[in-house]
C-alpha cells in the first residue's frame, strides 16, 4: 500500500498534489538537501519504530545551513511532522521518510541566497535497498566529492550525480556496488554509504576528512561495537589496498542497512564469506532497529502509532 498523503509547505495534502513546476530552482540546479529515515515494523508490538529520528532531523538541518536554506520548523516539531505523517499514511510495514528542503524559485540563474525555500515530506513502503547477504564491490574510477567543492558532509540533492556515476560504473561494469576514492586516492565510502574494514579484530572506518556523509548508522555501528562487542573503531585515512587484505568488509547507511562485503576487485574479502563480525553486528541491528531490545528502543526508536499500556491490553482480553 503506497502512502495517500504527503507534507508540503506547512499541511499534510493528497500525494497527487505533491509536485512542483519544472522552472523549480531545486530541480534546474540541484540546489536542494533531503535525508532518508526508517521506519520498521514490529509484528509482535503492532508498531512501526522511527529508527534515530533526532539525529537524522540534526543533520537535515545541517544540511540545510550549508545551503543557505531556512525552514519554519525545529528538531522537535519536524519530529512530530513524521509521525504524524506516518500515521496517516496507515502503513504497518517498513518504511522510508524522505524530508526535502529546496530552493523555490522559477528563475534562471544560479545561487543561494534571496530564494525561497519550500520543505517536503514523503513517505513510502521500502524492503532493501541493495543486497544484505554478500556483494562483490568494485574500487570506481570517480572520485568522491570535496567539501571545499561539494560538501559531502551535507546531503545535497545535486551531488547524488557524484554517486551515480559511480553505481552506474559499477553496476556496468558487473559489480554489484561501487567504493569511491578521494582526490589523494585514499578510501572514502560506497557510492551512497559508508564503508568498515574489520582488520586485526578492531573496525576501521574513513575519517570525516575523507569526504564522506558522516553517516547516522556509521555512528550507531561505532557505538555498538564498543558497548556490546567490547571493540574499538579507528577513524583514519584507509589505502586503496587495505581493502584487499582486510579480514571483513561492509557497508552501511539508513538505505543499505549491514551490507557485508565478500569480494573487492575480484578478491576475495576474507574467506570469501560474511564474516563473524559483519554478521553479529548486521543481527544485532536488525534486532535494534526493529525495536526488540529495549534499552535501544528507549533510547533510539521512535514509536508511530498509540501505545497501549499492558494492564489495558490485559483487561482488553478479560
């Protein structure tokens, strides 16, 4: 079931109006910022969880400062906004939140400043967005984009191009996803997520200075590991070759989830197969994400729909 409704420019309006003019400056020049958020249903609870809404809403409006853009609303009303809309929407299966901010005008020309700024939320049934059980990466020949040129740290609408080269090459090219470098040829992410290295027992991910979307699931994976595996992560710059002789690999983000990495360039990552550290943190966040353990959900999910005290549910069934 496709969502009936959408939030546009202050009211909630039927999904077949949600649309802009192609004069839109957004559209002409890319001069917009979105973030994509989870929702995952709970079959036991009856409920969808909003998987880290807080921290999505933070950089969304980061984004948005980055780009001159200003909204009406703050961290705790886009929230509400959400699950309001997932509430309409009566979706009880998982489920993606896409927020957008752009620039309004039906002008030519390009800048910033002086244009108005529209804001969107859609909402819409979502399964994986790339294969969870195995991919074969292949190191791409785009380069990723520069914060002094594109700001990678924000989610601008107008550098995804940067990230579909890349898919496409890769794709093309018989890979099942793709690795970008930087500039200095130093490993910075997936072409739309972020990328560990298990190497030595410890995780090793790209630094901020690499270039990459600092990532709301990087950062729960940092956490995880620390707290329920007792493992260190080490941010820093990561060679081109360390993919090959890296023990585990796998990616990460909101869309592709724990993406485990068996082959890079046609070698084999490891064995060959997912790793056990891949695959314990990959269990452990499907279990968190969905809102099964508890001191995660308190501190991670937000719930969508009316939660019924237990007493209640229980004299409900007297």
């Amino acid at each position: 079931m496709d969502a009936k409704e959408l939030f546009m420019n202050g009211e909630f309006i039927p999904a077949e109006q949600g649309v802009i003019s192609v004069r839109t400056h957004g559209f002409a020049y890319g001069t917009g910022c979105f973030e994509g958020i989870r929702g995952y249903w709970n079959e036991k609870d009856q409920q969808v969880y909003l998987f880290r809404l807080r921290e999505h809403y933070k950089r969304f409006l980061n984004s948005c400062k980055i780009l001159q853009i200003s909204l009406p609303y703050n961290i705790d009303q886009l929230i509400d906004l959400s699950v309001e809309l997932v509430r309409r929407s009566g979706l009880k299966q998982n489920l993606y939140l896409r927020p957008v901010a752009y620039k309004a005008d039906q002008t030519i020309g390009v800048r910033l400043h002086g244009l108005e700024d529209h804001f969107i939320i859609t909402v819409s049934p979502m399964g994986d967005y790339i294969d969870t059980n195995g991919l074969h990466c292949g190191v791409s020949s785009w380069r990723r984009v520069d914060d002094n040129a594109i700001p990678a740290r924000a989610k601008l609408t107008g550098a995804y191009v940067n990230s579909a080269f890349a898919k496409s090459e890769a794709m093309q090219n018989g890979f099942d996803e793709a690795i970008m470098l930087t500039n200095e040829g130093h490993v910075s992410e997936g072409s739309a997520e972020n990328i560990f290295l298990v190497m030595n027992g410890e995780l090793v991910t790209p630094a901020p200075t690499e270039n990459i979307l600092i990532g709301i699931t990087r950062d729960t994976i940092i956490e995880l590991a620390r707290r329920e595996l007792g493992r260190i992560t080490r941010e820093r710059q990561v060679d081109r070759t360390e993919l090959y002789i890296a023990d585990e690999i796998f990616l990460c983000g909101t869309g592709a989830q724990i993406a485990p990495v068996v082959r890079v360039d046609h070698r084999p990552v490891g064995d060959g197969k997912i790793g056990p550290i891949s695959s314990t943190i990959r269990q452990l966040y499907f279990e968190i994400v969905r809102g099964r353990i508890p001191e995660y959900r308190e501190q991670w999910c937000t719930p969508v729909y009316a939660v019924v005290p237990s007493h209640q549910s229980a004299e409900a069934k007297d």
